[in-house]
C-alpha cells in the first residue's frame, strides 16, 4: 500500500491558523496523491474556494468541514442501494482476473448470510479450475452453498443456468454468479457474459451486475473495466483493497467518470471485511 495518506496530509493542514495561497496548493496536492484525479480535484478546489469566499472564512476547520460535505454531496449524487428484492435475486459479479474478484464474492456471501439471507454461488468461471476451487472454498466459509461445473470446461451459462434453478427449486433467497475475467477461447468475453445473461434471464431477471474493481491500481483499473461499463449492463461497482485513505480518491473518481454508483468496498483481507457503501462515512473516513 502506497504510504500517502489524505487523513495525514490533511489533519496538518487543517491544524494551521489561517486559508492561505499555500493551504490551496497543498489541498490540491494531496487531492491529486489521493487518486481523486486532475479534473475533479480542480472542480472540488473551485467549489471550495467559493464557499470560503462566500462565508468570508479564514478559519481552515471550515475548510475541513465544507470539504467533508462537498465528497459527501458528490458521492450522494448515486443511490448505492443494493437492489436485492427478488426472490430469488440473481446477482452477475463481473470484472478483470486479478481484481479479488472470486473472494469478493465469498465475502458478498458472507455479508448476505450475516443478514440471515440464504445464498448459493456459481462457479461460472469454468476456464479457471483454481477459480472453481477457490469460490468454493470462499463459499463454503460464508455458509453459502456451491454449484460447481458437472465436468471441466462446462459451458459458464449452463453453470448459471443450474445455480438459479437450484435457488429456484430450494428457494434460496439470493444467487451470486461467478464469471470470467478473461477467455481462453476465441469467443469474445462479453459475449461471453451476455450469453450468461441471456440464459439466466430465461429463469429469472439479473437484479444486479456488480462490476469488481482494484482500487489500489486506480486509473489504469478503471481503463481496463470499460468494456465491462460499456457492454455487461454494469448496475454497481465494488471497490476492493481499498486500505485506508492513501487511494480514498479513486471512490470518487470511478463514480463521477462511470456514473455507475458504488455498493460495497472492500477494506481488508478477512471474509468480514466487505461492507456496504455510505457516502457519509466514506467522508468522514476520508477527510476526518
């Protein structure tokens, strides 16, 4: 984990006697060490420079205050309400291979089945027999029940197809379904997942489709999950390895340039460490 961290950077700031030119320069330097990005780290200042000016300030505990509700609005713009109604309630968790992806999906379980929800999880990624094992490992530990592929390289719809079935059949109140990252195959991965989705939705409607992202790669994490954002029908995004404030930023960022509402984080290694997502305790997290 990088060694940055905005709750440092700005508790010294913050702790000086007035606003000065030197408080600006500094904020926008942390901002920008925090992930947030060139373009929204210029409209936060700006905003912020107004309220000052307007509220005739020079007190920096103002700032602190008036920068905690301007994250807080911004990330409140999206409703990070999980829509898990349905019964049962088929979630699709999608994203890159390397993202923390499977255990994500082991700690949504666990989260689930805290709330005294029943869940089964799709082992869908079939191009993967170490992903198979590992979310049923995950699974398992959640006291989540698993459907595994029948033989090796079954095909991932059929996989989903089966565990939606079962939920249906056992009335399990709620279905993750595990897919591919990447394919070894020369069918384009989000065919791929659209067949997914074509063939569940003959059983029931998806609820969600949870996109999984690295929030320690930041930019280059976004970059890589667009076709995903443009093509899967993405409802929700969840941020892992999301340790402390250092790439706090990117929670924004990925927000504002997706337009696609954050739902959970992930904020550790345990299977307890997935949690869902308040603007109003992110900010305060964030900005103290």
């Amino acid at each position: 984990m990088a060694s940055f961290s905005l709750g440092g950077a700005l508790r010294g700031m913050f702790a000086r006697r007035t606003i000065d030119d030197e408080t600006w320069t500094d904020l926008e330097d942390a901002l920008i060490g925090a992930d947030f990005g060139p373009d929204v780290t210029d409209q936060i200042v700006e905003e912020l420079r107004g309220k000052v000016a307007r509220f005739r300030t020079t007190d920096p505990k103002d700032l602190q205050r008036m920068l905690r509700e301007t994250i807080e609005e911004r990330l409140a713009r999206l409703d990070p309400t999980l829509t898990l109604s349905a019964r049962p309630a088929v979630v699709l968790v999608v994203g890159v291979n390397g993202v923390g992806k499977t255990t994500t999906i082991g700690k949504f379980a666990k989260f689930l089945t805290n709330y005294g929800r029943t869940v089964v999880v799709g082992a869908a990624d079939t191009f993967r027999a170490a992903a198979v094992e590992q979310l049923a490992t995950w699974a398992e530990r959640a006291g989540a029940q698993v459907v595994r592929p029948q033989q090796a390289g079954q095909d991932p719809a059929s996989v989903a197809f089966q565990t939606v079935e079962k939920a249906q059949r056992d009335g399990i109140e709620i279905v993750l379904i595990d897919t591919a990252g990447r394919l070894q195959t020369k069918s384009g991965l989000m065919d791929e997942l659209g067949k997914v989705r074509r063939v569940v939705e003959k059983l029931e409607p998806v609820a969600e489709v949870l996109l999984v992202l690295d929030a320690t790669t930041g930019q280059n994490g976004l970059n890589q999950a667009e076709a995903f954002v443009q093509h899967a029908g993405v409802t929700g995004l969840v941020l892992t390895k999301l340790d402390g404030s250092a790439k706090g930023g990117f929670v924004l960022a990925v927000q504002e340039k997706t337009g696609i509402p954050i739902k959970l984080i992930g904020q550790g290694e345990g299977i307890g460490d997935l949690t869902g997502f308040s603007p109003s305790a992110f900010a305060q997290q964030l900005v103290g």
